[in-house]
C-alpha cells in the first residue's frame, strides 16, 4: 500500500480517537451531574400549635378622655400648657380673671362678721329678758298669794301681773329674733361658699393623669360654659378600634391575646386582648 494512503488511514483513525475521547468525556459529565448525591439538610420534627391569625388595621385612641372646659364664663388669664404636655391629676391647667372675684369673698366674709355680731347681741338681748321674765314671774307669784290676804291692793296686782305679761312678749319677740338672725348667718354663709366657689372655677386642674393632645384657647380669649380650652387624654389605657373582613369576624372573640404593629415601628410588637365586638 502507498505511502500517502497509509497517512491517510491514520488521520482518520486518530480523528476517530478523539472524538470517541470527547464523547465519553461529555458522558461522563452528564452522568456525574445527573447522578451524583445530592446535599440533604435535616430537620427535626417537633409538635407544636398552628396559630391563625386575623389582620386588620385600626386607629388608636385613648380610653379615657377630657375636654377642659371653664365652668362659668370668664377672660382666660393663663393656659399654662400646651399641645404634647405631660401633666399630672391635680396639676394647675388654666388660670381665668378672678379681678371680680376676690371681692366678693371679701364682702361675703364681711356680711358674715356683721351677721354673727347680730346674733350675738340678741342672744344677750333674749339673757336678759329671760332674766326679766324670771323676776316677773317670781314676782307674780307672790301677788297672787299676797292678794287674797288683802296684803296688797288689786292695782298692785295688777301691775306685777302686766310687768309678767311684758317679761313673756319680749322673751317671745327675742326668741323671733334670733331665728332671724340664724338665717341671716346662714344665708351669708352660703352666699361665702357660693363665691368662694366661683372664685375656685376660675382654677381648672387636670382630672386625671394624660397628656394634652390640643389646646383651641390662649390668654386674653373669652371662655364661656362648656366651650373647650383643651383636650386630654389619659395614657395609662389605650384602645385601639380595628376593621376586619366579615367572613373573619367568627375567629375573633373576646379576651383573645392581640398582637399590635405600628407602621412607624415594624419591627415592634405590643401586646394586648380584644376587648369588645
């Protein structure tokens, strides 16, 4: 055989060789890819409660809540607190004019003085006439045995019998006169508690612990009954209300634990019971 054509038989078969090579190689891939072991991870099994929860979003609101307000009509002389303001029960909230206050009082505590000096003196008025009456009576008491015994005359009787008689009427009017003059105390005792009062409303405190969440009035406005200065709001107990589909409304009941999620504290949870439907 020539040369050249054993050359060529050669060629051939080396080509042959290598793409037999190339062959088994790509087999080989294929099979360790599709074969080879594929990495397990373990876990334990445990038991344990599915819990399922109903969503819904809702608005938070204090549970307690005020709107201070002055009881009588008045210029606001102070607002000594503002929007976001702590306060404390008790605490001194608003300060209204009391420039016509004080001196009610003043006067009212007065008439009481003059209505006690009153009272005083007919006290020891009616001492008197009871001491008056007394003597008459003791008086009387003889005439009436002295006369029959013609020891004194029917005009001196009669005397010491109208003496008697006037020793009664003024113990009578004395008597009058003080249940007059008690009622006068007692009226301008009362008139004292009325304005003192008044003079008390033109303070407002705070009712209870919170925190001021709006003020509508400043110094110099004109408040009147029932219109609101401020608004507070208790913080020791919050409420939220929350809206949740129908079809969920039979999973949720009463006392049931909640989980609550504000949108500026994702990553925080509060927790809390439902509380009414």
């Amino acid at each position: 055989m020539p040369t050249e054509m054993w050359s060529h038989v050669w060629r051939w078969v080396w080509r042959a060789i290598k793409g037999g090579l190339v062959i088994a190689a790509v087999a080989g891939v294929v099979y360790w890819v599709k074969f080879s072991p594929v990495p397990v991870t373990q876990h334990q099994v445990a038991r344990g409660e599915i819990v399922a929860e109903v969503m819904g979003t809702g608005t938070l609101e204090a549970h307690f809540k005020s709107t201070i307000s002055p009881k009588i009509a008045g210029r606001l002389q102070e607002v000594l607190v503002d929007q976001g303001d702590a306060v404390k029960a008790g605490q001194l909230l608003v300060r209204l004019d009391d420039v016509d206050m004080k001196p009610q009082v003043e006067i009212a505590q007065a008439s009481i003085s003059v209505a006690q000096s009153a009272l005083d003196r007919l006290e020891a008025d009616r001492g008197q006439s009871l001491a008056v009456l007394e003597q008459t009576a003791i008086a009387y008491k003889r005439s009436q045995e002295l006369l029959p015994q013609s020891a004194i005359s029917q005009s001196e009787a009669d005397k010491v019998t109208a003496d008697w008689k006037v020793a009664q009427a003024a113990v009578t009017r004395a008597d009058a006169a003080l249940v007059e003059a008690r009622k006068q105390l007692i009226s301008a005792e009362t008139n004292l508690a009325y304005r003192k009062a008044l003079l008390s409303d033109t303070e407002i405190v705070a009712p209870f612990d919170g925190l001021i969440v709006q003020r509508f009035r400043d110094p110099g406005d004109i408040a009147m009954p029932g219109s609101p200065v401020l608004s507070l709001v208790s913080t020791r107990e919050l409420w939220i209300t929350a809206w949740v589909d129908e079809t969920e409304m039979a999973q949720v009941a009463e006392g049931q634990p909640a989980r609550v999620v504000f949108r500026s504290e994702p990553d925080r949870i509060y927790r809390g019971r439902v509380a009414r439907l």
